[in-house]
C-alpha cells in the first residue's frame, strides 16, 4: 500500500498529540517535586550548573553557536552560588 501525504500528516498530529499528552501527564505528575538544582540553591550548596548549562555554553562557543538562554542561566546560578 502507498502512503499519501494525507496519511502522513495524520500520522504525525497524532504522534504530535501522543506526546503532548505524554509530557502534560509528567507535568502533572511531578508539579510538586523541587529539582535537585533548587535543592542545593536553597541550601546554599554547590550546584551542576557548570557541568551541565556550563558544557553546553562551552560546546556552543567552539562550534560558533551562540548559546544565550544557557549562557545566562549558568552565570545566575553561578552568582547564587557565590
């Protein structure tokens, strides 16, 4: 049998609304969990920061991508920790 273009698109909105469903299931099942970020902000403690957004900043930078959103996140939380 061949597919036609309708048969995709149909296929694809209803991978589309499976994983909206997915993620708005997580969303509801974790809304009360605090990251474990948030755990060591609060307590004043280390964080990953740097290993995680940090890295990507990093990889960004020697591929020439500007990385924005991860630069500034990491340099906030980075100056919480200090």
């Amino acid at each position: 049998t061949t597919t036609t273009a309708n048969d995709e698109m149909d296929n694809n909105q209803l991978q589309v609304n499976q994983l909206r469903a997915f993620v708005e299931e997580v969303i509801d099942d974790t809304q009360a969990n605090s990251s474990s970020m948030r755990q060591d902000v609060l307590h004043q403690r280390r964080t990953e920061i740097d290993y995680l957004n940090g890295y990507v900043v990093r990889k960004g930078a020697a591929l020439g991508i500007d990385t924005p959103a991860n630069q500034e996140l990491t340099e906030r939380i980075l100056q919480l920790q200090s």
